[in-house]
C-alpha cells in the first residue's frame, strides 16, 4: 500500500469569527460586528487543509461530535481532499468551536474543546502509524489526552520511520506543563511562535530561550515564528534569522502559524535545505493573511504563487517549484 505524505494527530473544531467589531465587547452591553464567517477551525485541520492543497496526501486522526459542526467540519475536510477515514464520530460529545472577535486589528478568543478533550492514543486506529511518512500533532493543551500520550505517539511514529514536527501552541492555563526539553530531543520539528517560546522557556527574551534549550537538540530543529520579521532557525550547530514577507493590508492572520508550518513540511517532504523549507513557510504564512479564516487563501501550489507574486510582489516564490 503507498504511503500517505501526512499523517495528522490533531484537534477538529470549527471557527466562528466575528468581523470588524465596533468595539470590544463589555459585560452588559452588546456591540455590533460588521461581518460573520463560519469556518473550519483548529491548528491542526487548518494545517492538513493547507498541506492538502500545497499537493501533499493527508489523513486525519481526531475526535468530532456526532451533530451538525462535526459534519461541518468533515465536509470541509473532504472538500480540501484530506482522508477523514480516521476521523472518530461520537454521540457522546459535541463538536468543539473556537469563537473569534476580530477588532482593532487584534482578535480575541474562547474556544470550548468539546470531543477534542477525551481523544487520546487509545483512539488511533492499529496500523495508522504504519502508513503516512510523517507525522504533525498541534494544540496541545487542548487535547489533555494527547498530551499525555505525546512521548508513546512520538516514539510510535518513529519506530515507524516517520519524521515528526510538533507545534504547541497556546496553554489556556499558562502552565507550559510538558517536558519541552525531553521533546525537542525526539523530533524532528519543534514550530512554536515567539510568545509561545519564551513562555514555555521562561526567558525574558529570544536569546535567552535559545541558549536554555539549544544544548537540548539533536538532530532536529526549533523554527521561532516572528510574523512578518519572519523566523528563526535554531539547530545544535547555529541560528539563523529567515527574513518574512509583509502583507501592507492584511485581512486576517488567523491560520497564518498553520499554514507557515503546512509550509515548511510540505518542502520538507520535498527533501529541500531547512532554509528553504523556512522560507517557503514565510511566504505561505504571509499569503494567508491575504484571506479571511485559516483556509481560504491557499487553494492550491499554483494559486499561492500568484497571490504571493501578484498581491504581495514576493519575487521568491519562483525560487519554488511543486
């Protein structure tokens, strides 16, 4: 049987997003929102869409309710051609949803995880580990089964022979209660942003957090995510800063971490420099704040080129080829 490219452990949820809020909402009052957009949700379903459309196969490994959003979110997935054969339905638990208030240029977020909560390694499916070259896991502290099975998922998929890139995005509690140093150790990709590395360092700056945990990796690497200053690359032999790509108007940074990470996989895969696979994630973060939710601006490699050279004048996306 030919492998998949991608095999996704993740969280599946859809996103209410409110637009151009009047003002920030108070306790009490009500204010109005000039826009309304429901869309597929969730670090790792944006980053499985966005790889899928990059032209990689992917299958997703979650947890939905069994009701409406949970529909939702399969037929979105299906729609961007990742494989939901893995995909568990529960009549137990509902859909998770994140809601999103958009204002001022900044958003703010409450998310009820629903069934994300109680899927755990039990869940995945004998043999799934056996058939996909790599292995992506996001938001972490919303799934506390998956946190708890990290090490076990990790060293599954490597018996495997997969590669694996891991990006934790924020802890609701702010507790950053996973062995982080243990865990850049074992895989391969390690893709946080920067206010999520400096907590999870507990360092007051960038250089800082790189000398706690440089001395901690072998042979994989922390890929800092800093916007539109681009990312930084951190491996046992050096660091090294990758210029971003900027969007002078912008129309939502939603899913811009997730598709900068779809980025960077997808020319891992590839087989290309780290780089390169950087760069590349500059460009595919960069190109999704052209669009409104996580999804919408990447439909395909050749439409990414031509957002990113026509509405961005990113030259480089043509040092790329599919």
């Amino acid at each position: 049987m030919k492998k998949n490219d991608l095999l996704v452990i993740g969280e599946l949820n859809m996103d209410l997003i409110l637009d151009d809020v009047h003002s920030f909402p108070e306790l009490g009052k009500e204010k109005m929102a000039g826009g309304l957009n429901l869309t597929l949700g969730s670090s790792s379903a944006i980053f499985a869409a966005n790889a899928t459309r990059l032209g990689l196969s992917t299958n997703f490994c979650g947890m939905i309710g069994d009701d409406d959003l949970g529909r939702s979110v399969l037929r979105e997935l299906t729609n961007f051609s990742v494989d939901t054969t893995r995909v568990i339905s529960s009549s137990q638990y509902q859909t998770g949803l994140t809601a999103i208030i958009r204002h001022a240029g900044d958003r703010a977020m409450v998310t009820y995880p629903g069934a994300m909560e109680h899927f755990s390694m039990d869940d995945i499916p004998e043999g799934t580990f056996g058939q996909a070259r790599h292995l992506h896991t996001s938001a972490l502290f919303f799934q506390p089964g998956i946190k708890a099975d990290l090490f076990p998922i990790i060293r599954k998929a490597k018996a495997k022979g997969m590669s694996v890139s891991v990006d934790s995005q924020w802890d609701p509690h702010e507790r950053w209660d996973v062995d982080f140093k243990g865990l850049v150790a074992e895989i391969d990709f390690f893709l946080p942003n920067e206010d999520e590395f400096l907590n999870i360092a507990g360092a007051a700056s960038l250089d800082e957090a790189i000398a706690i945990f440089r001395p901690h990796l072998s042979d994989g690497v922390i890929i800092v995510k800093q916007g539109t200053k681009g990312a930084t690359v951190i491996t046992k032999e050096k660091v090294q800063q990758i210029p971003g790509y900027l969007n002078k108007a912008p129309i939502d940074a939603i899913g811009a971490g997730d598709s900068f990470n779809a980025g960077v996989i997808y020319q891992f895969l590839q087989g290309n420099s780290i780089e390169q696979c950087t760069k590349f994630g500059n460009i595919t973060g960069a190109v999704s704040t052209t669009a409104s939710g996580g999804t919408a601006a990447i439909q395909s490699f050749e439409a990414l080129r031509q957002t990113a050279t026509d509405q961005l004048s990113i030259t480089d996306i043509n040092d790329f080829t599919r």
